[in-house]
C-alpha cells in the first residue's frame, strides 16, 4: 500500500515538474513573439522618424518642435543615435542634401509603448541603441545587464533569467523570460529590443498546483487506509462468526473491484452453508459406509455399493473444500482437462434425476475437443446445476439436451430445455444468489448463481435465457487452455 501511494506520488510530482517547464517554454515562446511584434513597431517608427526628418529638413523644425524635442537641422555629428539622459535621445538622421536633422525621441516612442504591451512588475521591454552598451526602459531608465546584452550580441532568441538577474532589472526576484529581436534600419544602424516578463505567475500556479497535488496524496492516503481498516475488521468479524471456515487473512491489493469483493462475500456466504450443512452427516456416511464395507467382503454387490456410497461422499467433500479455497479468495485448483469428458461426467451423475422425473437427457458431444484448463469437480458442478435446473423445468415426457461446442478461443457447455421456459424478466436476475421461482417447491436461488461463480473463477461466463421456440438455454463458456483469456 505504501509502496503504491508512493509510485502514485512520484508519478504526480513528475508530472508537475513537466507541466512546469511547459508553462516556462510557452512563457518563453511569447516573449519571442512579444519582441518580434515590437520590432515591427521599432521599424515602422524609425521610417516615420527618416520621413519627419526630411520634412523637417525641407520646412525647418518649428512644426516639429512638440513631437520632436529637440529638433535640430545642421551638419551633425558624426554618431548616428548618441543618449543625452535616460529617457530622450538625440536621434541624428542623414537626408539627401548632406545635412542631418537630428531628432530628441524616447524609447517610448519608438517601440510603442502606447500599444499596452507593458506591465508593471510583470512584463518590460528595453531598447538596445546602436553604439550604446546599455538598455532603454520605456519609463525612462538606463540599464546594464549583461546576460541581457550577450544574448542579444549573440543573436539569441530567448534567455532565461534567474533571480537576482531578474531583481537587477527591476522585476521581482523571481524566474524570468526574455525575448528578443533586431531591427536592421539601414543609415540607422542596428537596433535591438528586449521584453522580459517575470514568471511569478507561472510559479504561483506552479505553487498552488503542488499544494492540490499534497491534498489529493493526503486524501487518498486517508481513504485507503479508512477502507483498508474497515475491510480488516469485517474479516475479523467473519472469521469470529465462521469458526468452520478457517478462512486466510486476504491479500488485498490496491485495484480489486468492487465486484470482485463482492464475489468473495458471496462464495463466503455460500461455503458457510455448504460446510455446516454438509460436513456432519458426510462424516457419519462414510464411517457407516465403512462400516458396512467391512461386513460385506463377500457380497459382491454390497461391495460394490458401499465403494459407490464413499465415491460420491468423497466427490461432496471435494466440493465443499473447492467451494472454501474460493471462498478464501484463493484460485481454482486448475488442470488440463478434456471438455467432453467433463460434460459426459455432468450428464452421468444427473441420469437417475432424469429418469426418476421421466424426462429424457441427450447428449450432443464431439468426441475431441481442444482441452481446456479447469477444476473438474467444480466446473462439472457447474454443469450439473444446469441440469438439475433444466430438469425441473420440465414435465414428464418432455426433453432437455446438453450440447458441447468449440471455436478457436473457448469452449460452450450448452443446456437447453423444452419446459416452461423463463421471461426475459427473470433471466436477468437468475443468476443472482438468492432468486428463484420455485420458493413454494423449495428452491433456495442458489444453483445458477454458484455455477456462475464457478464460471466466473474460470475466466469464463454463464449466460441464461430463452430458448428459439420453446424453453430455456443455459451456457457455460470457458477458455480454451493456453489462450490469452485463460489462466494458463
């Protein structure tokens, strides 16, 4: 148990730790796009910048003066972009007639920040000028951070921040991603620009994620070891209740069903009978039949009958211990078995039923067929219920057959009957521990449901309903040996 909470554990914690750097790689993702879109802007500003520039140097600067501050026309310098304070520059700008006009703009202004790309402790972006080593903010800050600028020189496309790199550039101390892209503006040199958003966020959800994922560890800890508790004191209360049974502490594993659970109750419930009922007159059977096996040596037909009275006891008992070994959770007890013989053995045990009810059995065996695996006693109990069943639902004169069948994955034990017939109702539920219509005659509704149990402890199924025309159908399907279905 603790093993397996643990796997499920690691397995979560993986997981996260996936869905993690995921959330980082499409952070990462976005602030590439982020910075290729500002590019764009950066380059269309700076054609703008190019053609005010011309204006200005054909009509002068005065126009100009309130968008550009200062707006200068004159030989220049010979730098093409030179920083005069944080948050102007003095942008020079080559026209035709050999003059520059050289142009105070912002950072700002050029990449856009009126496009609400920006947010405070969250997202920045930074302008790289040509010939400057630092980086613009658009609020007007000047900064040097060399991760940022070796990846840029670098021709990078993405950078991870760490903390105290992320805290060097005014985002809080936490994992960061940049993006970055360059913009080639001719006489304007080569700019770059750099936005950088903080993943706190992703670590928050990161956070909160870890947080669900230690509930649900704990949760589910807690529930496996309530039920685990209550399933160990439900077998303490069965073992103190059937004494007889002996039944093994159970080896509960972590992905049982809840039909499984509820087979085992049943094949309990139905072992408890069987012993009780069963076990004390077989004992005093066999000790008289022994008795008189002794008494008899020279009667050849007293022999034989008390050998015949012991056989079928010891067949009785082999089935009440069959029926304890499931009831304990245990497996049949399987072995290579021809079918045919099976079904034969089935119809010879019924024979003197039939014949006292005047009803008539025929067989529909092949002679070979492929083996299959199985608990003879029980598999042979199995199909003489059926029998039984068939043979009560008929009259006197009428006819019940049992059939054998095989394709290339299981084998077929077919009973069909031409009695009362049942509804389609009643079949849905004869199979149920319990149920039977013949309460009046006293049937207890036990036969079809321990020969589908039986079934069931084969791999196999038992269906049951109408048959074509008249009667009822019973079928007993079982795996063929070696199949993927069977238990070999």
């Amino acid at each position: 148990m603790v093993t397996a909470i643990a796997a499920v554990t690691g397995l979560a914690w993986w997981d996260e730790q996936r869905e993690a750097d995921a959330a980082l790689r499409d952070l990462e993702t976005q602030q590439t796009v982020v910075a290729s879109s500002l590019a764009g802007s950066l380059r269309a500003h700076l054609g703008t910048v190019e053609r005010d520039a011309l204006r200005i140097g054909e009509r002068g600067a005065a126009d100009r003066d309130e968008i550009y501050r200062p707006a200068v026309v004159g030989p220049a310098a010979a730098a093409v972009a030179v920083a005069t304070d944080p948050s102007r520059f003095i942008l020079s700008v080559p026209i035709p007639d050999g003059r520059r006009v050289d142009l105070g703009v912002s950072a700002g202004e050029l990449v856009g920040a009126d496009l609400g790309v920006e947010r405070a402790g969250e997202l920045t972006v930074f302008l790289s000028v040509p010939g400057e080593g630092s980086f613009y903010a658009t609020d007007g800050r000047a900064l040097t951070s060399p991760p940022l600028r070796a990846a840029l020189d670098d021709n990078v496309r993405a950078l991870r921040l760490e903390r105290p790199q992320a805290a060097q550039i005014g985002l809080p101390a936490r994992t960061a991603m940049a993006g970055f892209a360059h913009v080639d503006a001719g006489a304007l040199g080569r700019w770059g620009v750099a936005t950088v958003a903080t993943a706190a966020r992703e670590r928050d959800r990161e956070k909160r994620a870890l947080g669900r994922l230690m509930l649900s560890v704990l949760v589910t800890t807690g529930l496996v070891l309530a039920f685990g508790g209550a399933a160990l004191r439900k077998q303490r209360k069965e073992l103190e209740l059937s004494r007889e049974l002996a039944i093994a502490e159970l080896q509960r594993s972590g992905d049982e069903t809840l039909a499984q659970a509820q087979r085992v109750a049943t094949m309990g419930t139905f072992a408890m009978g069987i012993a009780h009922e069963v076990s004390t007159p077989l004992g005093v059977i066999m000790g008289r039949a022994e008795q008189l096996l002794g008494r008899v040596k020279d009667d050849e037909r007293a022999v034989h009958n008390a050998h015949a009275i012991l056989k079928q006891t010891d067949r009785i008992q082999q089935i009440v211990r069959r029926f304890l070994d499931m009831a304990r959770g245990g497996p049949p007890s399987l072995e290579r078995t021809d079918p045919s013989e099976v079904a034969h053995a089935a119809a010879a045990s019924v024979q003197h039923r039939f014949s006292k009810a005047h009803v008539g059995l025929a067989t529909d065996i092949p002679p070979t067929m492929p083996d299959i695996q199985c608990d003879r006693a029980l598999l042979e109990q199995a199909i003489v219920n059926l029998l039984l069943n068939a043979c009560e639902a008929c009259q006197a004169g009428e006819h019940v057959e049992v059939a054998a069948r095989a394709d290339a994955e299981s084998v077929a034990f077919v009973v069909t009957d031409d009695g009362a017939g049942i509804a389609s109702e009643h079949a849905a539920r004869a199979t149920k521990p319990f149920f039977t219509t013949k309460a009046e005659a006293g049937g207890a509704g036990l036969g079809l449901a321990i020969a589908t149990e039986i079934a069931k402890s084969h791999r196999g199924d038992l269906t049951i309903g109408p048959h074509a025309g008249r009667g009822t159908r019973a079928c007993i399907e079982i795996p063929i040996a070696g199949h993927r279905g069977d238990h070999a």
